[in-house]
C-alpha cells in the first residue's frame, strides 16, 4: 500500500482504532518529509465527511496526477468502512 502520516501524538482511542485500520491496510505509519509527499504516488486527506480527498499542491507547488493510486486507495479506504 504505502506510507501513512498523521499527528506525531495520538491521545484518543478513536484516533488509535484510525491508525490501527490503516496498518491493516498495509500501510506504514511514519512522519513523512516534504520531499516524500512530492515523489510519492499521492497525497490523500481522510476525513469521515468527506472520506478521502486527493490534494493536488502543497505550498503552491503542484503535485504529480495522483488520479491512479487515489482510485486505488479509495477503494481500500472505502473496503474498509463500508
């Protein structure tokens, strides 16, 4: 799957149940550099509103077309809620 940051402290059990998903998914929990987000295959925000966002620039720097890996991770994210 890939690589998965979020905030260095997890103070919530919910935000745990969160992480602990995500490695299900195979996914690495790790803080991540700005030169990883902009040689990755994507970069994605979840949020239970608006489930997974593909985010297309960082600082006004655009991001390679995630369009491949975000339908990929999508459909993980949403395998595993749904």
């Amino acid at each position: 799957m890939g690589r998965v940051s979020g905030p260095s402290i997890v103070d919530t059990k919910p935000a745990l149940a969160e992480r602990a998903r995500w490695v299900l998914l195979g996914a690495k929990i790790e803080t991540l550099t700005a030169d990883d987000l902009f040689s990755g295959d994507g970069v994605f925000v979840a949020s239970s509103g608006r489930e997974l966002t593909r985010v297309h620039a960082l600082g006004g720097n655009e991001l390679p077309d995630s369009t491949e890996s975000h339908r990929e991770v999508s459909a993980a994210y949403e395998s595993a809620y749904r």
